[in-house]
C-alpha cells in the first residue's frame, strides 16, 4: 500500500506524480493500492495483510498541518502502527518539524527512513538514526517520457533565461530565501543586459506536465538553486513565528524577520539537495546558471553548470559566459552526460532499490503472502475507488473555480467560510 496526498492528478507537478506512482510503473509483478489520503480510507483496507506500506513524500507532509490536523491523520492511520508490515517513509524537507518527523518514525515502527539529504542524520533524525536505518535517496528521478522528449535547437529556442519559483517564507533560512531573491536579481539584470527572460515568482507562474517541459525546451539558459533550508525547525516553533509576524507586519524584511524569529540559528548547517528540475534541465540541453552549491555532490561549478552568487553581484561573469558558445556547448554536453551516466538518477533503479529493501526485511516477518481476500480486497479498492476520487476532484476544482475571484475579496470569502463553519458544528451537534 502506498499512502500519499497527490491530489488533484490533473494539477500535480509532472514530477510528483512520477514520484507518487514510481513502483507501479517500474514493476507489474506486484498488487498496488495506492490511496490518496485526501479521501477516507475504506474499512476493508486496513484489515489486508500489506507485504509493504509506503509512507509516500506528500503524506508525510501531513505534520505541517496544525496541531489537530496532525493528530486526526495519526489517529485515521494508527493501524500501521501494529501492521507488520514492511515500513518504507520517503520524506523530503527534513529539516522542517524534523523532531515531530523524528518521533513519527520512530512511534509507528518504521523500518527505513529514505532521506534526500545525504548528512546530518543525528540532526535530523536524533532518535531513529540511532535505532533504524537510513538510506540516500533522490526528490526526483529520470523517467522516459523526460527522456524521449523531443529538444529543440539552441538557437532555434525564444527564451534567454527562464526561471519558476515560488517565494519561499523566511522559515527555510537564506536558502530557501535564495531561491526566489536570484530570481528577481537575475531578472533585473538580464534585462538590463537585453536579454529575452521569462522568470515568473509565485504560485501565478506554475506550470505542469508537457507545459513544464517545453517551457524548459524553449529555454537557452535555466537558472537555480539548490533546494532546501539553512534553517533547522525541530517542531514548526519558528514557522508559527514567522507567520505571526507577517500577519501583523507583511512588509517585513528577511533580516528583521530573521532578528525577531530566529536570531543567531541561521546557517550552521544546510540541508539541501538536488532538485527534478535540475535533472529536467540537463536532460533537455538547457545550460544551466546556478548559485554555487552542492547539488548532492553531482554537479561541479564551470564544468557541469555556470555559476552566480546568491545575490546575482557577478551577473558580469555569466554575461561573458553566456556570449561563449563554446563553453556553453561543453557545460550543457558534460551537464547532461553527469546526468545520464547515474544509474541511480533512474525511477527504474529507484523501484528496484525500494523493492529490494522490502524483500531484505520480508523474511523475517511473518508475513501473509497474497491471500485471496486480500486479492479480492485490492480488487475491490480498484473497482470502487475511481469514481469517487474522479467526483471528488471534480467538486473541488469547481469549488475552486468560484472561490478563486472571491480571493480579491478576503472580507466576503471570511465571512462565507465563518457561516460554513458554524453550519458544520451545528451539524455535527444535531447528529
């Protein structure tokens, strides 16, 4: 069984959904019931003999939810605390609420933790490092729809310097507050420089499946940053702060924030690694410009990408790079070939990886094999399950398709969702 919190198919990143469903598109051998936990898991489900449960990246995300979100998930779930399956959790963004993370792990008896970041573990992890084990693994993979895509021609691309991200809160340190400053930094200087850019920051910008892509088809040059934080959040403390702050004070600066929040924490240590849209990047030729960094040790600076410091002062540096075609070419060529020539970068070495794993705890569990009512459970789940997830994402994109103007009118959309609110307890009081 794999638990995860994708969403809405049709609106999920190209790479998530990948990541999501990356076991069932690598093996056919196995029976999958892959549940979404946005809807209520059926009754019949938690009495299947599971081989395995994965503890997918977005329902691990869960613990950023509030206190009494976190506990109802925990609560909905707790049958896998005394499931004797096989434990698989693949968390990203470690370091944020690590210790409700930590203790999560620990609380339902996971086997292995599959972590993206590839040290800091007894940071991270204080208690199940010292218990269970710890493997490295990727945010994302290469899968085949990426690498049958179709590049198109240097030369023949429109866009200069292309660029997507969201402006990260200052929770995740200078980091992540780097990751949307080089963005506008960039922006401003290439255009002073006449080059063609299309650097989008926020949620306005996204873009998904093929779009996502071509957009980085369409791209001379990507511009990046490492993913991750510079800033350790054992149990969410300084993110409450944060948000309190910006609530009373949206203009807040990130020094400020940084002074009345979390002085003096910043930067002891970064918990970063390479991002999908890295390994996309590569794959589809686009030369890449990235603030130094260590890109889980694959990447190197002038060999594999150009460099620019965080706040974009050597902007004439990479100008005279970008004018050599020549070393735009060998960049973009060694870029790719580091990129390829990593097996372990494949979703198919992932699945196996992930299988083994499974199969080196099986034998000693006591563990039924592939019943026929499980089978039939399973079966069951399949049948049943399509329609009401296909509903249940139609509702919400129509929900959201009225709702979506109303955010201009934060003073009605408060007062609709007070009068709902009241209904539902009314409700539940009256049942």
């Amino acid at each position: 069984m794999i638990l995860h919190a994708l969403g809405d198919p049709k609106q999920a990143p190209r790479f998530l959904k990948e990541h999501v469903y990356c076991l069932q598109n690598n093996d056919r051998k196995s029976n999958y019931l892959y549940h979404d936990v946005a809807l209520p898991l059926p009754r019949y489900v938690t009495d299947i003999e599971f081989d395995a449960i994965i503890l997918d990246v977005s329902f691990l995300a869960m613990r950023w939810a509030s206190a009494q979100q976190f506990k109802q998930i925990k609560s909905d779930y707790a049958f896998i605390k005394s499931s004797n399956a096989v434990k698989l959790a693949f968390p990203q963004d470690e370091y944020d609420c690590n210790e409700l993370l930590d203790e999560w792990m620990c609380d339902w008896n996971v086997d292995v933790v599959v972590s993206v970041i590839s040290s800091h573990h007894d940071h991270l992890y204080p208690t199940f490092s010292r218990l269970k084990r710890i493997e490295f693994g990727f945010t994302g993979y290469l899968d085949e729809n990426l690498l049958r895509h179709c590049i198109t021609p240097f030369e023949e691309r429109s866009i200069d310097i292309g660029y997507r991200a969201r402006k990260l809160p200052p929770y995740f340190g200078r980091v992540g507050e780097t990751k949307w400053t080089i963005g506008r930094d960039v922006q401003i200087a290439a255009t002073q420089a006449g080059l063609r850019t299309d650097i989008v920051l926020g949620d306005g910008g996204t873009l998904f499946g093929e779009d996502w892509l071509n957009f980085i088809n369409d791209c001379k040059f990507t511009l990046g940053a490492n993913s991750g934080s510079s800033l350790l959040d054992p149990r969410g403390e300084i993110q409450r702060a944060v948000r309190r702050l910006l609530a009373e004070r949206p203009h807040a600066t990130f020094s400020e924030i940084e002074q009345a929040c979390f002085p003096g924490k910043d930067g002891h240590q970064q918990y970063t690694a390479i991002s999908p849209r890295v390994l996309e990047a590569a794959v589809l030729e686009s030369c890449q410009i990235l603030v130094v960094g260590d890109y889980s040790g694959i990447l190197t600076p002038w060999e594999h990408y150009i460099p620019i410091k965080p706040d974009a002062s050597d902007f004439h540096e990479v100008m005279e790079a970008i004018r050599d075609k020549q070393q735009v070419s060998r960049i973009t060529k060694n870029c790719k070939s580091a990129i390829l020539d990593r097996q372990d970068l494949r979703y198919e070495t992932a699945a196996h990886k992930t299988l083994k794993l499974i199969e080196e705890h099986v034998p000693s569990r006591s563990i039924s094999r592939s019943s026929t009512r499980d089978r039939n459970a399973i079966i069951r789940y399949s049948e049943e399950m399509p329609s009401i997830y296909a509903r249940h994402w139609a509702q919400l994109r129509l929900k959201n398709k009225f709702i979506a103007p109303l955010r201009r009118y934060p003073n009605i959309l408060n007062a609709g969702r007070t009068a709902r609110d009241f209904i539902h307890s009314f409700l539940r009081q009256d049942r």
